[in-house]
C-alpha cells in the first residue's frame, strides 16, 4: 500500500500543531494533543483532508487498513496518541481504520518486540501477507510471525462476523472471475471491466490480493484445495487479469 505525499499547505499545518505539543510540559503534552486533535476547526482543517487522503490510499472501498472491512471512517494513530502524543499530527503515523478496530480492540495497545520495534503490522511500510496466512476455506487468518501473531490479536482479525465475511468475498472472486472470462472469450470489454471493478471495489478486498498472491506460488493447490475448482486457480494466474488487480 502506497503512502501518498502529504500537500504542503496540511505539512505545514501538521507542523505546527505538533511545534505547540513540543513546546509543552511533558504531563501536559497528551492533553494537549488530544484537544487540539479532537478540536472542530483541526477537525474541519486537517483530520478531514486526512482521512481523504487514507480513503484514496486504502485498498477496496475505503477498506479498514487493518481489518478490511469498507466505509472506514476513523484515522487512527498507529502509534497511540497515549504511547506518544509527540506523534499526533505525524502523518507516518495515521491509518484508515474502522471503529470496531480503532476503538474496540487496538485502542491504545502497541505492543513491541524485545528491541523495541512495533509488533503490529503496518500495511503503509510492509507486506502483511509475510506475516499473515489467510485460510480461503474458513476465512480465518493464522500469525505467521510474531508480528502477524500480535497483530491478529490486537485488533481481533478473527472476530465474530469476519470470518464469515471473508468467505463472501472469496466466493465473489470467484464468480467475477469466471465472468471476466466469459467476457474474455466474447470480446466483451465491458463485462471484464465490470467483473474487475466488483472486485477491486468490494470489502474485504484483502481476500483477492491474498488468493492473487497464492495463485502463482509451488503449493498454490493447497490453498485452493477445498471446493473452488482449477478454473479459479488458472485464472488468476492470466498475466492479463493480474495486472488489472493485484495493488
């Protein structure tokens, strides 16, 4: 996922705020921050064209940059504002997320590792998918490293109706799939760029990057085992469609 260049006008505005928290006393600095964050002209002057800019970043339809879930509306500090009030305003440090991530789960959790690295993922600097396995038959993803672990803890990637959610979405790839083709054969360009568009647009759209991922790797059958068919498997791997999807 690709960070986008912050417009000088919020750079400097961002800097400014973040001069104010500086200059306080250290107890005074949280307060500080979360009332100049929380206040309605920052609100309106920088935490709205913030979230803009997430929107536009984000995978899907404003997909929770955790979770994946879409018509994320939150920016969350990925490291808390309580962890560090000093990085409030920094925007290296705002995520898209949704508010059962945001506020339910992650919160003020930051876990770090022995040597005081994050152990959360940031998809802005990292590839989740070397730290997360997505099973395509129950929807459910398996910490492949510490991090992956932590990550899937913290912010409940497993939770309640994802899973579920998950398999939706994976049956949708399916389905646009076997469409774009049959658009393929017919020269119907409008069904291909339909199909591509349900997918690139639904939630969850961390499920197609996921399976796209997969389909080219040695053991690529095992994860698509279950029930979802070669057709599947070998379309993904169409240099064509590829190039549509994969982000």
């Amino acid at each position: 996922m690709q960070r986008i260049e912050l417009p000088r006008q919020l750079v400097a505005h961002a800097a400014e705020l973040t001069e104010r928290v500086t200059k306080a006393e250290p107890g005074e600095r949280y307060d500080l921050a979360r009332g100049l964050w929380n206040h309605t002209t920052q609100r309106r002057k920088l935490v709205t064209p913030l979230r803009r800019l997430l929107g536009q970043m984000a995978h899907g339809n404003r997909c929770c940059m955790y979770c994946c879930d879409d018509l994320s509306t939150d920016v969350d500090h990925f490291e808390p504002l309580a962890v560090n009030p000093l990085r409030t305003f920094d925007w290296l440090n705002h995520l898209l997320a949704c508010t059962t991530c945001n506020s339910h789960h992650k919160g003020d959790r930051f876990p770090l590792d022995n040597s005081g690295e994050p152990l959360l993922i940031d998809p802005t600097r990292e590839d989740p998918y070397e730290h997360l396995y997505l099973g395509l038959e129950n929807g459910e993803y398996t910490g492949l490293t510490d991090k992956g672990r932590a990550t899937l803890d913290v912010c409940g990637l497993n939770r309640d109706e994802l899973p579920d959610a998950r398999r939706g979405a994976r049956d949708v790839v399916c389905m646009c799939v076997s469409t774009w083709q049959r658009g393929r054969e017919k020269g119907n360009e409008r069904n291909m760029a339909v199909a591509v568009r349900t997918i690139r647009e639904q939630p969850f759209a961390d499920v197609a990057q996921f399976m796209l991922r997969q389909a080219v790797l040695p053991k690529a059958r095992v994860a698509f085992a279950f029930d979802l068919g070669d057709e599947t498997l070998d379309l993904l791997r169409v240099p064509e469609l590829r190039a549509a999807l994969l982000v």
